[in-house]
C-alpha cells in the first residue's frame, strides 16, 4: 500500500479531511506517521492554515495504536518513536484546530492522537485505553505526560497501569472525548466542529492553543515574553479590532 492510499486526503475550503487507511484496523506504522507528519507540517506552513479533522476508515477502528512488528525489535523501534513524538508534537503546535471524528477502536498511539486533538467527537461504540503495559510495551512519554495534563493523574493512572478499554461515555466523564454523537454523524458533526472553531479569529485561536498546550513546559519569564508577542499579533487585526468594538458596544448600551 503506497502512502497514498494508507492516508487520504480530502480539501474542502477551510478544513482538510485526514483518513488513516491501513485495514482491517488502521495501525499506525512507520510510513503512516511520517505521512501523518508531513503533512500536518506542510499545512501549518501556510499563511492560513486550515483546520484538520483526523479519523479512520471504516466503523470498527479509528486506529488500533501502533503497528506491533515495528516496536519490539531495537533497531526499528528507537527511529519509530522519534518519528511518533515528532508527529505529537507537530500535532501539539499545529496552529488552526485538530478535531478527531471516532468510530470503533481508538487505542494506544491513537488514544495520544485524541489527546492532542483540539476537539473529539466519537460514536457511542468507541473503546480507548492504554493497553500497553498488558502488551509488553510502553506509550510514548510525551503521551503519558499529555494524559496526566488532560485528563488528571486519577484518570490517567488508571488506563496506564491497568491497561483496560474504557467506553465513549466514560472516556467523555473524564475528557478524553468531548462529544458522543452516532456513527453516522461523527464526521458530519467533526467537521462542523471543525469549521466553527477554524471560523474563530485565527491569531487569537493560535495563541489561546499555543497557551494551553505549551505554556506548562514554560518558566515565568518566558511566559511574559509570550504574553506581549502575543499582543502585537492581535491588537492591531482589524478582525479582533471589531470584534471588541462591538463587545464595547453592546457593554455601553447596557450601561
């Protein structure tokens, strides 16, 4: 399978759709992630980068997780998981909303993929989890540390040591999902999502995503730092300007 038919891409306006295609589970293999990689790259180098709504073809998976022939020999696993933490962290700086439209199965390396999603809608079948550790294997760091920071320590200490799946309703209860919706609507609602938040004003969106993914990794004085940059971004938009013009509006009209 060439990349692609293992990954396909569809752009309509504003959003661009993302299809991992690896049946019959849509395991994420080495050429998957760099294709994944790649183009999340490419698309947050233009001047207005789209929205992107990832899913997996079929209703039974979104993605298994991570192909198992590739992470238990030495020499393959060690350029895997750079590559993986490349792509997490491209999704994690990506500058214009992820969503995530779920059907089946999202578990392991694709449970991170929601994780550092923007938004998750998924259908009421779905089943996510770590079952790494019940598999001889381990999430990537920057997953586990992206669970503890999402969904708490109580909540991610559960699926990581235990390895169970847990369902759409109880992934909701702890936020690893935002949305239940039936599986014929999960990708008609994801891409909806998609386009309100990809509809907002970008620089603002940019530095709201870029503060709640980044700024814990952050000491004080580079945080002032990001807070003024981030004011020249937007004080002068003439989008944001009028935006607060009419806040400003309707504030003194109360008055």
């Amino acid at each position: 399978m060439n990349e692609d038919e293992m990954l396909v891409i569809e752009r309509n306006g504003d959003v661009v759709s993302m299809t991992m295609n690896r049946p019959p589970a849509n395991a994420v293999n080495f050429e998957l992630i760099a294709a994944l990689q790649r183009n999340i790259s490419a698309l947050a180098a233009e001047e207005s980068p789209p929205g992107i709504v990832l899913t997996g073809s079929g209703d039974r998976f979104f993605s298994a997780g991570g192909d198992i022939k590739e992470v238990v020999g030495i020499e393959i696993a060690p350029p895997r998981i750079k590559i993986f933490h490349g792509l997490l962290c491209a999704m994690e700086r990506y500058p214009a909303p992820i969503v995530c439209a779920v059907r089946g199965y999202a578990v392991g390396g694709a449970l991170e993929f929601l994780l550092f999603a923007d938004y998750v809608v998924a259908n009421p079948e779905s089943r996510i989890g770590f079952p790494e550790i019940n598999h001889g294997l381990l999430p990537a760091t920057k997953g586990m540390r992206q669970a503890v920071q999402k969904l708490g320590i109580r909540s991610a200490r559960a699926l990581l040591y235990w390895g169970d799946l847990i369902d759409a309703q109880k992934a909701m209860e702890i936020g690893a999902i935002d949305e239940i919706a039936s599986t014929a609507d999960v990708s008609r609602r994801a891409l909806e999502v998609c386009r309100l938040l990809r509809g907002k004003d970008r620089k603002l969106f940019t530095a709201i995503k870029r503060s709640l993914n980044l700024t814990s990794q952050m000491d004080d004085e580079s945080l002032e730092a990001m807070t003024v940059q981030d004011l020249g971004c937007y004080l002068t938009e003439s989008r944001s300007a009028d935006a607060r013009a009419r806040f400003l509006s309707k504030s003194e009209k109360k008055a």
